[in-house]
C-alpha cells in the first residue's frame, strides 16, 4: 500500500502553501510602481524653479498622475480578475517605462506641456495597486484577507522610497541618470514578476467584460460605502505624499529644504506603510468599523492641529507621523470590510473602483491647496479645514454602517 504525505487539496480546499513569498514579491512589484508613479513630486522644485510655474501649475503637475492613477484603477481591477495579475503587473510595469522616459525628456527641455502629457501617462504605475489587491485575497482565506492586504498594501512604500532617494540621485548622478536608474528598474520588476510570480490556486479567471463587471460592482452598497472611506484615508496618505515637499518649503522655508522635505515626506509614507498591516490584523480582530473610526477620528484632530500652522519642530514632525499612522489603520481597516462583504467574483473590480476612489481622494486636495493658498499670510489653512470637515462627515458615515452591513462588515 503506498501512502502519500502531501496534504488532499480541493476546489473547495486549495493549497495555498508560499502564499506569503508570492504577497511579498508582488508588494515589491507595487513599491517600484509607486515609486514611478510619484517621481515628480520629490522633485518638484526643480520643474517650478526651471519653468517658473505659478502655484496653479505646480498643483497641476503633482495632481495629473494621480488622477490617471486613480480612474486606470478601475480598469486594471477589472482586468486582472479575467488574465490574471501576473500578466497585469508586468504590463502595468513595463508601460510605464515610456512614461518615465517622456518624463526626462519634457524636463530636459523645459516643457510644461510636455510634462503634463508625461504625468498623464505616468499615471498607469498608480494602477498596480488594484493588481495586487485580488492577487492576495486569492492566497489567503477570507479571516485572514485583512492582513493579506495589509502586507501587499505595504507596496506603498514606493512613496517613501521615491521622496528620500529621488531627489538624492538627482544630486548624485543628474536627470537624465535618475530617471533612466528608475525605468530599468522596472524593467527589471517586471521580468522578475514574469518569471517568479503565480497565481494561487484558488483563483480562477472572470471573463465577464469590463463594462457589465464595472457596473455589478457599482449596484453592491459596499463598493460605494467603502469608496467614500478610502478616498479620505488614502486619498488623504497621496495628497500629502504628493504635496508635503511643497507644503514644507513653502511654510518652512528657511528649516525646511528641499532634501529635507524629501526625507519628512519619506517619514510621513514609512509611517503610513507600517500601520496599514496592522489596521488590517486589527480589523480581522476587532472588525473594520472599529479601526476605521480611530483611524478618521485621528485624521479629524491631526488635520486641525496642522491647520494651526505650529512653529517647525518636533510638534509638526510628530503630528504628520501620527496623520500618516491613522490614515495607515483606515487602509487597512477598508480593505479588510471589502472582502467578508463582496462576492469573490467581484473582489477585483469591487477593490478597483475603491482603490479609484481612493486616488480620486487624492487628485483633489493639491488642487485644493494651490487654490486657497494665502499668500500675504504664507497659509494653507483653509484647505486644510476641508479635510477636518470632510473627514468629520466621514466619521459620521462609518459610525452609521454598523446597522446596515451588521456582522457581515466584521
């Protein structure tokens, strides 16, 4: 009689075994397409200074990639339930090399408009996020999706990275080598993604077209209620991750210069990566509602005490870790509502309209803030006051889900 050690598996009963290796690897893949999608930013003086933009146009060019990256979401969620997200990272990848590179060369000669046609298409990178969200729920069960995501949604860390070294590498090796270390770098995630990323056995492919899938995803409550969420929490982390060098050196400018406010914002992005896993071990423990009303009553009070406009120092150091922490815990906490709350054939286009709306979330502040900027008082204020009243709203929302979504948001 011969006996076989390996565990049964069955549809019902997949082997997810390496699961954790294939979320790590794909959180990579995200942190290198984050890091393309915010490569103007860091940077930003460099464009204002060299093409002397006004306070309307700097916002323009930091909010242009984000408005790509957050409507492409929808699209490539959807995508990536039917071919799968091993194939989607790599495209997703390797199209933005191009827009890296269209990147350089608007700023190689000075063109504004050329810049804002390179941020547009620079936008594709953002989309990776709605590739990873499906491809790790699909690795792990449902009870545990809440840290599956947190950890892909790790990849955020490309925000930080690209705030600390790309304005480093632009005073180390210049321009044009910045952007060309960047593109081959992704070329590089891309082949790695090609020849070592799996899909887990638990996953199979939708073929239902984009536009009837879009819009079942657009008829469920949830997508709509989680939408609303996570444009505050992470619309609220990309606002500031795009706009905080230029916030710094404008309130700040005598402490503040431009590698300094490169490193803060790194802080800020770092602070924000670390607390997203643990908002989602904390949702799948304590349930999601819970961790997103700390995480907004937090944005609330943060938000108005920079408003404020306290002296540069500790205090503001510390308050703009704390906001990246809270808005941190409220990703994890709606991603981990998404998945016990949506049919498992709809988790990736529920999740790409979400991460949309999240981007969205983050199209609109910069805009904001170049708009009500005060310049005889060098403040911010009032923008700012907009996100303590639209998050105290949304803290109003989140409280009121208990009732209608019941055991089945936890």
């Amino acid at each position: 009689m011969s006996t076989n050690s390996a565990p049964s598996t069955s549809p019902a009963h997949p082997d997810l075994r390496g699961q954790l290796p294939q979320v790590l690897l794909a959180t990579l893949a995200s942190a290198v397409g984050f890091w393309a999608w915010m490569l103007i930013a860091p940077i930003q003086k460099y464009y204002s200074e060299g093409m002397d933009l006004s306070e309307g146009q700097i916002s323009l060019m930091l909010a242009t990639p984000v408005l790509v990256g957050a409507l492409g979401r929808i699209v490539t969620g959807a995508l990536t339930d039917r071919f799968g997200a091993r194939k989607m990272f790599t495209v997703v990848l390797l199209a933005s090399v191009p827009a890296v590179l269209l990147v350089a060369l608007a700023g190689s000669i000075g063109s504004f408009a050329l810049l804002i046609v390179a941020g547009t298409l620079l936008g594709v990178a953002g989309t990776i996020f709605a590739v990873g969200v499906p491809f790790s729920s699909a690795w792990y069960e449902p009870k545990r999706r809440g840290f599956a995501n947190g950890v892909f949604g790790m990849g955020m860390i490309g925000t930080a990275v690209s705030a600390f070294f790309t304005p480093r590498l632009l005073s180390g090796i210049g321009y044009l080598g910045t952007h060309l270390f960047i593109a081959g770098l992704l070329v590089v995630m891309a082949v790695l993604v090609w020849f070592f990323l799996r899909e887990s056995p638990a996953w199979t492919p939708n073929a239902q077209p984009l536009v009837p899938k879009v819009m079942g995803a657009l008829k469920l409550p949830i997508t709509w209620q989680m939408s609303f969420l996570y444009g505050i929490v992470f619309g609220g982390f990309v606002a500031f991750s795009t706009f905080l060098p230029k916030y710094l050196t404008t309130i700040y400018p005598d402490q503040v210069d431009p590698v300094g406010a490169g490193t803060r914002t790194a802080l800020f992005a770092v602070a924000a990566v670390v607390a997203r896993p643990i908002g989602g071990v904390l949702a799948d423990k304590f349930g999601p509602k819970v961790i997103a009303l700390v995480s907004l009553a937090g944005i609330v009070s943060l938000a108005y005490i920079v408003g404020q406009q306290p002296e540069e120092g500790i205090l503001t150091g510390t308050v703009f870790i704390l906001m990246a922490s809270a808005m941190g815990l409220g990703m994890g906490a709606v991603f981990a509502w998404i998945g016990p709350s949506t049919p498992p054939e709809k988790v990736g286009a529920v999740s790409g309209v979400v991460a949309a709306a999240g981007g969205l979330g983050g199209y609109f502040p910069p805009l904001a803030m170049g708009a009500t900027y005060h310049a005889e008082t060098n403040s911010y204020a009032l923008g700012l006051w907009l996100l303590v009243l639209v998050g105290t709203f949304a803290l109003v929302v989140a409280g009121m889900l208990q009732g209608a979504r019941g055991k089945a948001a936890t």
